[in-house]
C-alpha cells in the first residue's frame, strides 16, 4: 500500500519512467523533446530509453536526462518524482519565445525568475511566492555557455499553460506591459515544485520562435532549422554545466528549503 508521499514517488518515479532508481544519476537533464534524449544517448554514448515508458530516460557519467513530456502539469508532475532520488541539481533544457525585437531566434535565454501564468504552481505555493531558480546552478550554466563561446540574455520568463495565443492582440499587450523576455510553458512550475520539493532547480533556453510578429511564429519548417543549427550546443553546454558542479564538487543548494 502507497501511504506516504515517500512511498508513492518512488513507486510512480520508476512507473513513469520505466528505471529503477538505483540507476538514476545524482545530476538530472530534463527536456521536452525526443530529439534531445536522442541526442544525449549517441553524445555520451550510452543506451536508448524505454520509449515505451511515459517519460522515457537515459542515463551517462552520472547524469541522468528525462524527456517529462509539455505543459506544467508534467513539470510538476516530474519535480515531484524526482524527490525520490534527491537529485543534487535539475536542469531544464527547453525551448522558449522571445518577446523583445532585440532577441533572435537561437539565442540562449538564462532565467534568473518566471512569472507564474500557468496556475498549476498555485497548488503549491500562494500566488506572491516568486518562482526562483538556484543562484549557484545558473552561474555553473552561465560559465558553460561562456566556455562554449556564446552568449546569453538573462531576465524573467512568462509561464503559461495557453499555448495557442498568437493570434490574442490582448494577451500580447499584457506580455508587453510585464516586461518579460521570453514565454515558455514549464520553468515557473519548474523552479516552484523543485523549491517545494527541496530540489535545486535551473533553466537554460533556447529561443525557438518569436511569436509577437506573425513572421516569428514556430512552424514545422521553422523548428526543423532551430533542431539542426542549435540543439546540439544547447544540450552539450546543460551536460558541461552539470559536469563543472561534479568536477569541482561545490554544493549549489544555497537555499533553506
């Protein structure tokens, strides 16, 4: 019987994922997309996933990625689990929309807050609990994009759960009028549920679309050409951002939980 919340993570953590949790490495990668674990698995030379299980995962050199699937209820669902593993950090490679003129497409967005749209962190939290990510784990990502020779833009990231809202004159205005750089669905749920969970928890994005101009909204087309020109750097620079926390062994667990 699954009576504590200890006993149900552990349980659904291997449910979900179909791996033992013994397997699981202390480091987690967490995407949306199948790419990017396809990716990771023939770049650290491991093993597939079980693409048969709802959030399959691959595991190489102490880091473990997870493809937990769109939206926040999956990004809450996933920080849930985790806590049965007492992941030392989290990072999220996911992809995002730019909201300023000056931002393009293939840039490097490093949140240091989200606005919490997408109401499922409610669940967790008041509504005036900002959604923040590890200080100490966003400067490891920060110096891995640097060493890697890019750049970043750094502000607050919009979390909705709408995803069709292109076309919403309205909502765009109120985009404008917060300010944000960029729109995405998961990071507020995200860094709320890995702060409840005491989980450290980043992000790194990359900005796949600019949907405040009609000419900027993600197509088929267009998102092939972000896969090919940029998610090879973006996966390699979340691996060497988890790979400087295990070389150099420094906790980035700054908050009291």
């Amino acid at each position: 019987m699954l009576k504590t919340k200890s006993d149900i993570v552990e349980n659904w953590l291997t449910r979900y994922t179909g791996e033992q949790l013994e397997n699981f490495g202390k480091l987690i990668l967490l995407t949306n997309f199948k790419h990017y674990l396809n990716l990771f698995c023939k770049k650290m030379k491991t093993d597939s996933p079980d693409w048969d299980a709802n959030m399959p995962c691959a595991t190489a050199d102490g880091i473990t990625m997870i493809h937990f699937g769109m939206g926040s209820p999956n990004a809450a669902l996933i920080m849930d689990v985790l806590s049965a593993v007492s992941p030392k950090a989290v990072l999220f490679l996911g992809k995002c929309g730019v909201l300023k003129q000056a931002h393009e497409v293939g840039d490097f967005i490093l949140p240091i807050a989200a606005l919490r749209g997408e109401g499922t962190s409610n669940d967790y939290f008041p509504p005036e609990v900002p959604a923040l990510p590890a200080f100490m784990l966003q400067r490891a990502v920060s110096t891995a994009v640097r060493n890697a020779g890019h750049d970043y833009w750094t502000g607050t990231v919009y979390t909705t759960n709408r995803r069709v809202w292109e076309h919403d004159d309205g909502f765009k205005n109120y985009l404008r009028s917060i300010r944000c750089l960029a729109i995405d669905m998961e990071t507020a749920t995200l860094f709320s549920v890995g702060f409840y969970n005491g989980i450290t928890t980043g992000a790194l994005l990359l900005a796949s679309d600019k949907p405040m101009i009609s000419s900027g909204i993600k197509t088929a087309e267009s998102d092939k050409l972000v896969t090919t020109d940029f998610v090879d750097d973006h996966i390699m620079i979340g691996v060497e951002a988890l790979k400087l926390i295990q070389r150099e062994g420094t906790t980035v667990k700054h908050l009291r939980f």
